[in-house]
C-alpha cells in the first residue's frame, strides 16, 4: 500500500514541477508580449507628441511673427505721428517767427510816425509858450496901465471884488434861506398833520377793555352743586390747581371766575367747561384736566403768535418772539389788550412809513415788537422798553427795529427813522379816548406784589390773590413746612403785606398745607 502511495506523490511533484515550469514560461512570454506592445505604443506617442510640439512650435513661431508685424506697424505709426508732430511744431514756429517779423516791421514803421509826430509836437510846443510869453508881457503891461489909472494894485482890486461880491451872495442866501424856512414850517406842519391824520383814518380799530372777570354759563343750577363738591373739595381743588376765585352765587346759571392773570382765568374757564362736560368732577380729574388745559393754552399761545405774524405779512421772526406775541393777548396795559395795542401800532407804523417813503415793512415789524418787553416770563428790573430790545437783539432782529423797541420811550438815543415812527404810533394807540384806563394797571400790579412777597419765603409752592386781593391763599410744601411753620409762615407773610405795601381794607392770609401719599399698585 506504501508502496503504491510513493510513486502517485512523486508523479504528482514531477507534474507540479512541470506545470510551475510552463506557467513560468507562459508569463514570460506574456510579459515580453506586453512589453513589445508598451514599446509600441510608448513609440508612437512619442511619434504624435513630435508631430504635436512640430505643430504648436510653427504655431508659435507664427503668432511671434504677426506680434512683431503689429508691433511694428504700430511703431511705425507712433513714428509717423511724431514727425506729424515735429512738422506742424516746425510750421507754427515758421508762422510765428513770420508774424514776429512782420510786427518788428509794423513797429519800426509806428516808430517812425511817432518820432515824426514828436518832432512835430515839440515844435507846437515851443510856439506856444513863445505865444504865452508874449501874452503875459502883454497882460502885465495892461495890468501896469489899469492901476496908474485906478490908483490901485491888482491885488487890492480884487480883494474889493471879492469882499463886495461876499456881502452881495450873503444877504441873497440869508433872505433865501429865511423865505424856505417860513414856507417849511408852514408846509411841514402841514404834510404831519396830513399824514398822522390819513393814517389814522386808514386804521380801524376795536376798543377793547380787559376785565379781571369771566361769566361761565351752565345749563342748570344742578350743575353747581356737582362743582362745589361735597363739604366745598372741588371748587377748592380747582381754585388750588388755577388760582382763580370761582365765585358760585344766586346768579341764575352762571358761575363768575375772577383772578387779575388773564391766562390763569382762561385756563379755569376752559377746564371747567371740559369738566361739565365730561361729568366727572372730582379732584384728581380736575388736576388732570387742568394740567391738559395748561398744555393747550400754550400750543393755543403759539398759534395765536403764528397767525398774527402771518395777517400782518412779517417773516422770519425767531420762535420764541413768536410765542412772546402770542402772550400779548393774555396781557393787559392799562386795561388796553396788548396784542390788539401792538398790532394797531404796527398797522400804524407800515401806514405811516409807507407815507413818508420809508420801509414799510421793517416800521411794521419794529410796531409789533416795540411792547414784548411787557410779556416776561420772570419779572426783571429793566423797563419794558431796554428787555424788549434786549430780546430783540438776542434773536438777531434787525438794528433798526432793536433801537425803535429800546427808544420809543425814550429811554436810549434814537438813531433811525422808524424809532420816533414807533413812539409816534404808539402815543396815537394808547392816546384814543377809552383805550386805556391806569386804574386797572395799577390794581394788577398791586395784585402780583402781592402774591411776589408770598413767593419771597422758603417752601412756598404757589401763592394766588383772590377776592380782589382781599385774600392771599398760599399753598406750601408739606415736606418743607409743618403744622407749626405754616402757622408762623401766615403771621410773617401778613406782617410783611402790613409793612411793605398800600392796600385798601384788610388782606387774610390763607396758608394750606396738604400731604398726599402716592402709591402705584402692579
């Protein structure tokens, strides 16, 4: 069995042997056969990379030659047009050394004229002043002859000539100056009073009055009750937020408000009638409600500055002028509407400017603005005059209207001709019958020192004159002022009243003292 098994394994290594053998040879031969085909076609690509880089260097070497035929050309033409250049260069000098010529030419000829000319002149001259001296041996001669005869020198005779001639032109200018001055002062009284009397006539004007009292009508006694509040809190609050003494009587529907500061009254009149006619009254709604109406009179103040800027035909006038003409309605002079007052001066200065050939507009303008120093916000020392120029000149008005403002009254040098325009006009205004009445003035005045010397002590808030300054009520901070102080605080301001001022009758001194605690729930 062994025996069998040793010759089939030695059969099968000899054939393995073989077929390793045939398989080496076959893959050489495969290998070779690879090999010659690798060689083949690395020759030929070769071949065709030859051919290609033959095609692309002829390419080459063609497009470098077209670049160098272009280049060329275009040097060509750059060379070309440089000698264009050069020639017309060379051709212009060539006509301009022409022209140089022929001008060396002309001015050698004019030269020559003009030597002539000279020439020419200069023997003129010569005879002239041989001519010259002949007539002044003449002259002196003739001279020489009149004053054997006259038996004066030339230089005396003239003196008499002239001392005669004098005395003669003196007496004939005196007697025509004296004529002109009588027929002036005819005729210039005259033309004014010609002038001031169509300008007049050419203004109609209201005479209007102010009053320290407003009537606000109600549609029923009802409504009274609902204004004065329960045990009197409304009509209280409401104359704490305004400062108007609201007078409720037995007048059948109407309820009198009364306070000498026209917009302190028109703020009160105007937020009581919102709280009539919203029906709620109470006093948190009536301080809102006149804090809003507060916010409206001064929008109402602006507009009202606007519209009267714009009838009068006056531009460019600063904004805060603007809301200072609009206070003027809310202003009084002598019981003469101070807006109306302005605007009657500035139709009479445009009027009378107009008449006299002079700037209408800038005289119309200096009118309207000649009384803003009466409207201050703050209370100053200057006269009304001197802040209004003040103001003026702060908002870059014009220097002739600034010195028309500061001079109407006189209290500065007038330096233009609008100035006495605006003093004149303003005299016309104020002078008409019942345009003004200095008994008004005077109450009011007396009313704000009144609530100024309340406003002179610490922790004072807000001071109101009522009852025709009968009463002062003065509201004071409670953080600032307690129950004691308050007590002292009325005693001081009544004896400052009684030491400081002139008043009829007695003045209380009401001081309130209130403490409010404000919480806001989230």
């Amino acid at each position: 069995m062994v025996e069998n098994i040793i010759p089939i394994l030695i059969g099968i290594v000899i054939g393995l042997a073989i077929g390793y053998v045939i398989a080496k040879f076959l893959e050489k031969s495969k290998a070779t056969k690879i090999l010659r085909n690798t060689k083949k076609e690395a020759s030929s690509i070769i071949k065709e990379a030859k051919i290609e880089a033959d095609a692309i260097k002829k390419d080459k070497i063609l497009q470098a030659k077209e670049k160098f035929i272009e280049l060329k050309s275009e040097h060509e033409k750059v060379i070309i047009s440089r000698d264009k250049k050069m020639a017309d260069a060379e051709k212009r000098t060539r006509d301009k050394e022409s022209q140089v010529s022929s001008e060396l030419d002309r001015n050698k000829k004019l030269n020559k004229e003009l030597d002539s000319k000279v020439g020419e002149y200069t023997e003129k001259i010569d005879y002239l002043e041989r001519r010259n001296s002949e007539v002044d041996k003449l002259h002196r001669k003739q001279v020489e002859h009149l004053e054997v005869l006259s038996g004066l020198s030339a230089e005396d005779a003239k003196k008499e000539l002239v001392s005669s001639l004098k005395e003669e032109a003196k007496s004939d200018a005196m007697g025509f100056i004296q004529e002109t001055i009588e027929e002036s002062k005819l005729t210039a009284a005259q033309e004014a009073k010609k002038i001031i009397l169509n300008t007049i006539q050419r203004v109609g004007v209201e005479q209007t009055v102010e009053n320290c009292v407003s009537v606000f009508n109600i549609e029923s006694d009802d409504v009274k009750g609902r204004i004065i509040g329960r045990e009197g809190r409304n009509i209280r609050a409401l104359e704490a937020a305004t400062g108007v003494e609201i007078i409720v009587d037995d007048t059948p529907e109407a309820i009198i408000l009364s306070c000498f500061d026209p917009v302190r009254r028109e703020i009160a009149r105007l937020a009581l009638h919102k709280l009539v006619t919203d029906g709620r009254i109470h006093p948190a709604r009536i301080e809102e409600v006149v804090a809003k109406t507060e916010k409206q009179i001064q929008q109402e103040i602006n507009d009202i500055g606007k519209r009267t800027v714009i009838e009068l035909g006056i531009h460019g006038i600063h904004p805060e002028l603007i809301k200072t003409i609009g206070r003027m309605k809310y202003r009084s002079s002598y019981g003469q509407n101070l807006l109306q007052h302005s605007r009657e001066v500035a139709n009479l200065c445009g009027l009378m400017a107009a008449e006299l050939g002079l700037n209408a507009k800038l005289a119309k303008r200096a009118g309207l603005l000649h009384d803003i120093g009466k409207v201050p916000e703050t209370e100053s020392e200057l006269p009304h005059a001197l802040l209004g120029m003040e103001w003026a000149q702060k908002y870059n008005e014009n220097k002739e209207v600034c010195n028309a403002i500061g001079a109407h009254h006189d209290e500065i040098e007038m330096k233009s001709l609008i100035a006495p325009i605006v003093q004149v006009c303003d005299a016309i205004s104020g002078a008409r019958p019942g345009a003004r009445r200095q008994v008004l003035d005077s109450y009011i005045q007396r009313l704000k020192d009144l609530e100024d010397i309340a406003f002179g002590f610490t922790g004072v808030q807000k001071a109101y004159a009522i009852q025709a300054g009968r009463e002062l009520r003065v509201i004071v901070e409670s953080e600032k002022v307690n129950d004691a102080k308050a007590s002292e605080l009325s005693f001081n301001i009544s004896q400052k009243i009684q030491n400081d001022m002139t008043y009829p009758g007695q003045v209380r001194v009401t001081v309130i003292r209130e403490t409010r605690a404000i919480n806001i729930a989230k």
